[in-house]
C-alpha cells in the first residue's frame, strides 16, 4: 500500500487540509446565518451559488491548468479560494457571501481538477484501485469530522474562518515542495444528457436525485438545527454521525447489489429513506436521541444513491466509455446540487424547518417509485452482467476521479486522445 500512495502523499495531504477546511467553513457559514435570522430560502441561495460556481469552474478551469501549469494552477485555485473564505470574515452581508460562496466553489473545482489529475497521472493499472480508495477514505474523514472543530471554538466569531484560511493555503505548501514535474492532464469528454438517459434512466435519476437531495439535505440542515432550537453541538455530532454511516453502509449495500440486482437495492433503499425522512418531518418534538437514532439509520440508506447511481448507469455502458459516463454523470449532479438547497430552503420558508425532511422525504420515495416504473419497462441485468459496486462519496464532497475507479479501462492521461467537454446533447 505505501509503495502504491508514496508518489500521491503531497497530493493527499493536499486534499485533507482542502476537505478540513470546507467542513468547518461550510458548517460555519450554515450556523452562522441560521443564528442571524437569514430565511432558509436565502440560506439555500449561498449553497446552490457554491455548486453552480464548481460546476461552471469544472468546465473552464482546465484552459488555466494547460497554460500555466499544474503547481502553478493549483497555487492560484488554492490562494484564491482562501482569500474568499477570509472574506467571510470581513463582511456579514448574505448577498456578499453568495458571492464569495460561489468564488470560491469555482476556484476549488479547478484545484480538484489538479488533484484529480495528479492522481490519475501517477497511477498504474495495478494500483490505481488502492490509490482510489486511500483517495476516498481521506476525502470522507477529513470532510465528515473536521466540522467537529466548532465544538471546540467560538462559532460566533471570525476565529475559525481563519482557521479555515490557514488550512487552505497550507494545502499548497506540500506539492510546491514536490519534486514530481507537472503531470499531463487528459481531457475529459462526458456523455451526453440524452446519451445517458438512453443508457439507463434509473442511473441518471439516482445521480440527479443524489445532488438534488442529499446536498440539500447537508447544506440546510444547521438551518433546520437553529429552527429546532439545537445548539451547534448537536449539528455536528449529525454531520459525523452521517459521515459514520456513509462509510459502515457502503460494504452491505455493496454486496446486496452485486448479488441481487441493483434496482431491488434502489427502491428499497430509498423506500426505506424516504420513510425515515418523513418521520422526523412529522415529528417535530422528537428528542435529540431519537433524532439522532432516525437521521442515521436513514443515512445508512440514502448515501449510497450515487453510488447506485454510477453501478446502474455503468451496466449498460461499455468498460471502455465508463469514464465518460462518469464525467457525464458528475454533471449531472452538479445540476441537482445547484438547484436543490433552494428548492429546499424555499419549502422550509413555507412551512417551517419540517419542509427539509419532507422535501427530502418525497424525493426519496419519487427515486423508488421511479426505479420500480422502470423494472417494468427493461430487463434487468444478469448478476453475471453486471459490474462490481464501487462506494464513492456523496455527502458534502463530490466524486470526481472516475479515472482511477477499478472498473473502467485505465488510460494514462499522457495517451488519451485530446478531446472537448460536451455534456449536453
């Protein structure tokens, strides 16, 4: 394992001091503005201006990595986005905040292009599926425990801003010190919308519903916290505890799919969720313990949606169009992501903070009645025909290394054909 993550370690590290920093950041920025009165609908706003800041910088920042370089780039992707998380320490105008959000989730789509790329570049057919999942475990743990920083310093003030500002700008120390010369970045060219739909609809709802839900689900809920009248102790103890869960679910889930179809998996996991969802939603009162007990058995059921997502979509796709698939696939969660905190703050502004696990709650159960609509309308696939399940992430990161994922063809990005993004037919 060393040999396989030794020549990635300066990249990795880079990666941990990125992902601390967007845990604690993003969960401040949520209290933040719940303790300040801000409307869940506004709330909403800033995250969505986060996600349509990545998505638009995942397919425009490659032209500034190919001019100037990768340790340049990410010397500026890394300075930038500091420099708009110090700002949040210099203002308290929400409008200036989306702004800033939305900076700096365009200036870390280009950081996590370099990241990505670097990775894919130092990979070898034979390791690149420990490089994957080092990759995922650090992404996970540094994103999903870094927000319980906010149990050890004040939330009300600029301190742990510049906390996060620190851990940003550190990220570059460790690969401006690398030796390694700048990786060759291949261009991605992802499927289609249509060509994805007509490859499996099920994959696409799964991938959209993902970014449309579960991000929503994360970015309101130190809003639905605040509403409730929790304190900022028990958002975090949630956030780690669906972290927890992400990663005990990801093996079984697995294992189910891979031996037992996955669309049974789909509806009945997201059956399962949607239920889950719907209860705290009607339950108001509900004590903090039994909160806790129903937010993580409904986490063990809705965080693998990605995932299904890409294993459905990835059955009916050729091995070699399995990283265009993915990328298309990326985009379509970064569309759901973008529009779904505030389509969620908008239904937590009508009816109160139940609006975020009703919201989420029919999603949930929309995914598996769609899934079982479409059991009558194709064959499933064989057990036999079907490709391995992969865990990756979709709780408050993106997957975006479909490179390295062990299922498709590897190809070094030194022999990929140039080619130009295209992710809408």
């Amino acid at each position: 394992m060393w040999k396989a993550v030794q020549p990635v370690v300066p990249v990795l590290l880079g990666i941990i001091l990125i992902e601390a920093a967007l845990g604690i950041s993003g969960t401040l920025i949520g209290v933040q503005l719940a303790d300040r009165g801000i409307s869940a609908f506004l709330i909403g706003v800033v995250f969505s201006a986060y996600n349509v800041g990545f998505l638009f910088g995942s397919l425009t920042c490659e032209r500034l990595i190919n001019r100037v370089g990768h340790i340049r780039a990410f010397g500026v992707f890394a300075v930038s986005t500091a420099i708009a998380t110090l700002f949040f320490a210099m203002t308290t105008n929400v409008y200036a905040w989306t702004l800033f959000k939305g900076l700096s989730g365009y200036a870390l789509a280009g950081g996590f292009i370099v990241i990505e790329s670097w990775l894919n570049d130092k990979a070898s057919e034979d390791n690149r599926g420990r490089i994957f999942a080092v990759y995922m475990v650090v992404t996970w743990g540094a994103g999903g425990l870094s927000p319980l920083a906010l149990n050890v310093a004040d939330i009300e003030g600029d301190f742990l801003f510049k906390v996060a500002t620190i851990l940003l700008a550190a990220a570059m120390i460790p690969l401006a010190l690398t030796k390694v010369g700048n990786p060759e970045i291949g261009h991605k060219q992802g499927f289609g919308i249509r060509q994805l739909i007509q490859a499996s609809p099920t994959g696409v709802v799964c991938c959209f519903a993902s970014g449309l839900l579960t991000g929503s689900l994360y970015s309101l809920l130190p809003a639905y916290i605040a509403d409730i009248g929790l304190k900022p102790e028990n958002l975090t103890l949630l956030i780690a505890i669906g972290t927890g869960a992400a990663l005990i679910t990801q093996f079984p889930v697995g294992y189910i799919s891979d031996h037992y179809g996955r669309r049974p998996v789909i509806i009945g996991a997201n059956l399962l969720a949607g239920a889950l969802a719907l209860a705290i939603a009607f339950t108001p009162s509900l004590p903090f313990t039994w909160l806790v007990g129903l937010f993580f058995v409904m986490t063990l059921f809705n965080s693998p949606l990605y995932a299904l997502g890409v294993g459905q979509t990835n059955d009916y796709v050729d091995r070699k169009d399995f990283v265009r698939a993915a990328a298309g696939l990326l985009f379509v969660w970064g569309v759901g992501a973008s529009a779904g905190p505030s389509l969620a703050g908008f239904v937590m502004e009508l009816i109160g903070a139940a609006g975020l696990f009703l919201y989420t709650g029919i999603g949930y159960a929309f995914v598996a009645l769609f899934a079982l609509y479409r059991v009558f309308r194709r064959r499933a696939k064989t057990l036999e025909e079907q490709i391995d399940y992969v865990a990756v992430p979709n709780v408050q990161t993106v997957y975006g290394a479909p490179e390295l994922d062990p299922r498709g063809e590897f190809q070094h990005p030194a022999s990929s054909p140039a080619t130009k993004d295209r992710f809408v037919e």
